[in-house]
C-alpha cells in the first residue's frame, strides 16, 4: 500500500514551521522599536511584553 499524502504532510508541515518562526521573529523584532515608534502605532511597552511572551505557536 502507497501513501500519497507524504509530500503534502511535509509541505503543510514546512508552512506551519516557517510561520512559527515568522511569529518568533517578529515577537522580538517589536522589542527593538523605539518608544516613538511605538507610540506611532499606539503601543506600549507593556503590549510589546505581553505580545513576546505568547509562545510561538499562537497567533
């Protein structure tokens, strides 16, 4: 018996893996904006805080 299906598992595995790594990225990208930058968007530091410590895997 043949299992189609492994090149697709792969691939959504490989797209759930690189938009975790996006997120990570991101996260601790903010932490380096400047205070202006962030009152720019209407942020505080304390939204950038609790916005890095989400665990990767949630959005």
């Amino acid at each position: 018996m043949t299992n189609h299906h492994g090149p697709r598992v792969w691939a959504g595995l490989t797209g759930v893996l690189q938009i975790w790594r996006e997120r990570y990225r991101t996260r601790h990208e903010l932490a380096a904006w400047s205070e202006r930058d962030l009152h720019d968007l209407g942020l505080s530091r304390s939204d950038i805080a609790a916005e890095i410590e989400k665990p990767f895997w949630r959005a």
